[in-house]
C-alpha cells in the first residue's frame, strides 16, 4: 500500500535580510511550525527574482537570491497556492541572518 504524501519540501533556507525588515518584531510570536506566507516581488531593484517571506503582514526578509529563481518563476506562473512556508529552526542567540530557518513545501495536488 502506497502512503499518499500531503506536501514534499521544494527548498529549506534561512531568512535572508532577518536583520533589515521586521522580524526582530515578531521573533518572539514565532515558533517550531509557525505557518508563513510567500509575497513576489517581480518589481524588486536589487533582485530581479525576490521572493519575500511574510508572517502575516510583516515583512520578516527574503528566500535567499541563491536559492529563489525556481521558486520566483513557479510564483510568476501563477502557482502561488502550491506552496506552503513553515519555520523549521530558530535561534535567537544566532547571527540575525541564520535566526530563522525555513521550510517551503510543494502541496500535493487534490482529488476531484
């Protein structure tokens, strides 16, 4: 008998610019699991394929600009409710760049 999986993890990665956005804000609110959201920014002058990462409506940084080109185009092809973000690691005693550790999952496709 096959398990059926609910999601796969697509890419794993720190929050990049932690320090530079509002993260600092809401580190305490975050927690092991904590769900995020992802935000293209198609538009963004430093990085052609930014994707930002949002805990609600707070801006907390940026999937890493090594790391973001698959995901940016999946983004701009509309498949934006494919993905799900998940804090996978925190550690406040950690440089800001390596505080927060995320998971991005590929949510399986449902059954009509």
């Amino acid at each position: 008998m096959k398990i059926k999986k609910q999601k796969e993890l697509f890419l794993s990665c720190n929050v990049a610019g932690f320090a530079h956005y509002e993260g600092c804000i809401v580190f305490s609110e975050l927690q092991i699991g904590t769900k995020l959201h992802l935000v293209r920014e198609d538009e963004n002058a430093y990085d052609h394929d930014a994707v930002a990462i949002f805990y609600g409506d707070t801006h907390i940084g940026y999937v890493p600009s090594a790391k973001n080109e698959q995901l940016a185009t999946m983004l701009d092809l509309g498949h934006e409710n494919l993905f799900e973000v998940y804090v996978q690691q925190l550690d406040s005693t950690a440089h800001p760049e390596q505080q927060v550790h995320v998971g991005i999952f590929v949510k399986a496709k449902e059954e009509a």
